[in-house]
C-alpha cells in the first residue's frame, strides 16, 4: 500500500493546473469586472509559486518529516483548491491559486524522493515510471471530470480538488514517517550533489517539455491551420498524449530491461517519428497516432532522468536536485510556446506546422545519432564497460 500512497501524490500534482481549464470562460462571465490578464492568471499563477516553494520544500526536510511535510501542504491543497469555488471576488480566487501553487511546490519533490527513499535498483526505476504514469492519468483524469462538472458550474469544478481527502488518507494510514537513508558517505554526511550531472539532468528536462509542451499549449492552433475546428476532436487528441504518457511510463521497466542503452535512443527516435506523423500524414486518424506515439516518447523518458537525479544525492540534498529538476520542467512548459514561435517567425512562416516541422525532423536527426552511437557501443565497448540501464542517459 506505500506505493499507492507515494503514487497517489502524484496523481494530483499534474491535476492542478489542468482542472479548471474548461471552467474559465464560464469564470470570465461570472466577474465580469475582471481583467483579460485576470483571467490568464487563473491558469498560471500557480506555476510561478510553484518553483520557489519546491526548494523550500527541500529546507524544511531538514527539520521536519516528509509525511508532516505532506500532510501540511495536502491540508494547504484542500483549502486552495476547493475553496476557490467559494471565492466572492477575482481577488479571493487569484489568492487561493496562489495557495495551491505553494501546496503543489511543497508536494513535488516529494512525489519522487519518496520512491529513492524506498525503492532500489530495477524497483526504483519501475516505480519512476508509474509515478510518471500517475501523472498522465491525473491529468487525464482531471480533463474529463472538470469538463463535466464546468457544464453545472464554474464553482462545481473546483470540488474535484477534493480528491486531496482521499490522497490524504492513503499518507495518513501507509505512509511511514521517516524514510531510510540511503547513500551516505564514510562519515555519515550525505555527498554534495555532482553539479555538472544535476545540470544535464535539468538541461534535459527543460529541452524535453519544450517538445513535450508544444503538443497541449499549440495543437489547437495547428488543428485550426488545417481547418479543423472540431473542439472534441481537438480534445480527444490532446488526451492521447497523456494516455500515451501514462502507457510510457507503465511499460518503462520492461522495455528498458529488453532494450538496455538502446532505450533512450529508441524513445528519441519514437518521439520524432510522432511528429513526422503530425505534420507529414494527411489522416487525423494517423495525427492522433502521431501524438500518442510522442507522448509514449515523452511518458518514458522522464521517468529516466528522474531515476538519474536521484542516484545524485540523498536525503535533503536529493529533494533540492529534485527541485531543480523540477523547476525546469516549469520553465520548460512556459517556454515552449514562445520557443516554437520564434523558430517558426525567424525562420518559417509563423505557422504551428513549419515549428512542428523542425521538431520531427530535430528529433529524427538526434535519434538516428544515439542510435548509431548505440550501435558503436555494443560492437566496440567492452560488455564491462557498457552503461548500466538507468544510469545514463547519453
């Protein structure tokens, strides 16, 4: 039951940003006197105190439990998040987004030091994957209650915040609350964190979510550039990412034991191969293969760096690693789409499908490199000096 607790953390995490979407312009219309900015807010506000507070979640781990620790920002997410259907003004409601995002930055890195705290080797890095498939499914999860619930009401949908209650008592009744200490040095103290690989890591991360990114935050205007402006459809699309995120990251073990160096190679390559499918294929039917394929891609890649960050350190030094990490998913998600349009405004016709263009053919170019350097490594490398699955990424 410990997994279902750390794994249910990580089925809300995602869910944050993602509830109220369908609600907001039902939101517009019942305060009127909000701002056009107001409104943007809703939806990224929370993301700005997330990244600040995922480092102070990794201060306060040195003085209190991970459990106390959670527990307190599960409370924090509960009043946040359900409470901002009560809000009476756009100023109430902007302060409990604000609330949440601080919940969700205290909660993060906890979500995935939790699993190095308790799993090791083959285990750890199969519970990296289902805590990345948590997330796909929080996600997917959160798209089609809150749309539902947004036709009752825009306050109906924050009662899907709720859901924290449950997440609180599987932590309250499986969650231990002190964590073995793993990794330590000689003298006790815990190892500084490699700098240079903490780096690659959040270097890594941020370049994948600018990829990743582009698929939610442009494919309705790439849908509508091809004259479809089929709301579900656009919906069902966009969901295939998460569903292929999820299945990604449930089948991460078992690929990665039958494709070892090569697995990583072989994620590129499908990642580049989904947006060939985008962008290259007349058929819907094949666009919305072309995006499960990618977010297959994505779902099981991240996983794999975060089973790299957490061989890096332990204890406090793991959850800042992790924060930083974390913090460039963030910064990755708010970039994409302005990376996407400078590319495409510098160097394309400004269109969604020239910037969808670069990345397939991008991620073909690098996923032919890593595969012929995998290829180089199994016929040269001595089999004692080949990477170890997980250990390395590149």
């Amino acid at each position: 039951m410990l997994k279902y607790a750390i794994l249910s953390v990580s089925l809300i995490t995602v869910m944050a940003g993602a509830i109220i979407a369908p609600a907001i312009g039902s939101i517009a219309v019942a305060f009127p006197d909000a701002s056009g900015f107001q409104i943007n807010l809703l939806t990224s506000l929370h993301a700005a105190f997330m990244i600040p507070f995922a480092f102070v979640s990794g201060f306060l781990c040195r003085y209190f439990s991970k459990k106390a620790i959670l527990l307190f920002s599960l409370v924090l997410y509960l009043v946040a998040g359900v409470g901002g259907g009560f809000a009476p003004n756009m100023f109430i409601l902007l302060c409990t987004r604000a609330l949440l995002g601080i919940s969700v930055g205290l909660m993060m890195p906890l979500s995935t030091t939790l699993v190095s705290d308790n799993y090791d080797g083959e285990k750890r890095t199969g519970m990296m994957g289902m805590v990345s498939a948590a997330t796909n499914l929080g996600a997917i999860i959160a798209i089609m209650i809150a749309g539902v619930l947004a036709t009752i009401s825009w306050n109906a949908t924050f009662y899907v915040y709720g859901i924290g209650a449950i997440v609180m008592i599987f932590v309250v009744a499986y969650l231990p609350r002190k964590a073995p200490v793993r990794s330590k040095t000689k003298s006790g103290k815990q190892a500084a964190i490699p700098k240079a690989k903490l780096a690659t890591y959040a270097i890594m991360m941020f370049l994948l979510f600018v990829v990743f990114y582009s698929i939610p935050s442009n494919m309705a205007l790439y849908l509508q550039e091809n004259d479809i402006t089929n709301t579900i459809l656009t919906g069902i699309i966009i969901a295939a990412c998460s569903l292929g995120g999820f299945l990604g990251g449930m089948t991460l073990a078992r690929f990665q034991r039958k494709l070892k160096i090569a697995y990583v190679p072989v994620q590129v390559m499908l990642m580049g191969i989904g947006f060939a499918m985008i962008v290259f294929t007349p058929s819907m039917i094949l666009v919305g293969m072309g995006v499960f394929i990618l977010g297959f891609g994505y779902g099981s890649l991240v996983p794999v760096i975060f089973d790299g960050v957490s061989n890096l350190a332990s204890g406090a030094q793991a959850m800042i690693a992790m924060a930083v990490v974390q913090s460039f998913i963030y910064l990755g998600q708010f970039s994409s789409p302005h990376i996407h349009s400078i590319i495409s405004n510098t160097f394309g016709d400004g269109s969604v499908n020239y910037s969808y263009s670069v990345m397939a053919i991008v991620l073909l170019i690098v996923g032919v490199i890593l595969i012929l350097k995998t290829l180089y490594q199994v016929k040269f490398v001595k089999p004692n000096k080949a990477a170890v699955p997980g250990k390395k990424l590149m």
